[in-house]
C-alpha cells in the first residue's frame, strides 16, 4: 500500500492562500478600475465645466460670477488631485496584491512538483513490488512443476 504525499497539508494551505490572494487581487483590480472611472468623470466634468465658463467669460459675466465659476473649478481640481491619488494608491496595491498571488502560485508549483516527484516514487515501489511478487509467483509454479515431474 502506497502512503500519501507527507506534505499534503502545506500543499492544502499554500493552495488555500493562493485562492485567497487571487481573490483579494481580484477586489483591488475592481477597486482600481472603480476608482479610475471616478477620475475619469470627475476629469470630464472638469473639462465640460471649464468650457461652459469659457463660453460664459465670452458673453460677459459680473465679477461675482467668475468667482464662482473660479472657485468651483478649483474646488472640482482639488478632487480630481483627490482622486488621482487614491487611484495612485489603489495602483500600487494591486501591484503588491499581483506579487503577493505570483509567490503564493509559486510556493503551490514547488508543493505540487514534490508530490509529482513522490508519486512517481510510490509508483516505482509500487512497480517493483508488483514485479517482485510476480517473480514469487513464477518461481513457485516452476518449483512446484518440477516436483511435480520427479513423482
């Protein structure tokens, strides 16, 4: 009887942890993506505001308004830098969560190549054992044919 791969529990965690980094890279490539297309808008925004102050300034505007339009923009640059940073940020999380999946990937294939490794082993012994009892066998019946003979 053949015994199991010693190691299977830290093949098991290694496993378990891999799991759990992909899916955590997975919620940061989400939360990049969210945050990104929160920049984008709030980039667009910007750009569709500037434009309409632009067309305002061309048809006259009371100082009280240009303010306005003045420090809104502003105020919408500050959340873009805001923004910007936190996708800044989110990048640089899912590059560490991309790092942190590749080395539990490449702890599960060392694991993985140890119980390839054993199995082929267990299979040899397993091989031999086979062949060294089919060799009894022979044996046997051509001893017990030869005595057979001599009575």
């Amino acid at each position: 009887m053949s015994e199991s791969f010693p190691l299977k529990s830290l093949l098991e965690l290694t496993q378990t942890r891999m799991d759990d980094a992909a899916r955590r890279l997975g919620e940061l490539i989400a939360s990049e993506q969210e945050g990104t297309r929160k920049l984008e808008l709030l980039q667009n925004y910007r750009a569709e505001y500037e434009a309409r102050f632009h067309d305002a300034a061309r048809n006259g505007m009371s100082p009280e308004a240009w303010r306005n339009y003045t420090g809104f923009l502003g105020r919408i640059d500050e959340a873009v830098a805001v923004q910007a940073g936190a996708v800044e940020r989110s990048r640089r999380l899912t590059a560490a969560g991309q790092g942190a999946w590749l080395e539990q990937r490449n702890k599960v294939k060392a694991f993985d190549t140890l119980q390839r490794r054993f199995d082929a082993g267990e299979a040899k012994k397993a091989a031999r054992q086979e062949q060294r009892a089919s060799d009894e066998y022979s044996a046997k019946r051509y001893r017990d044919r030869e005595d057979a003979d001599e009575l």
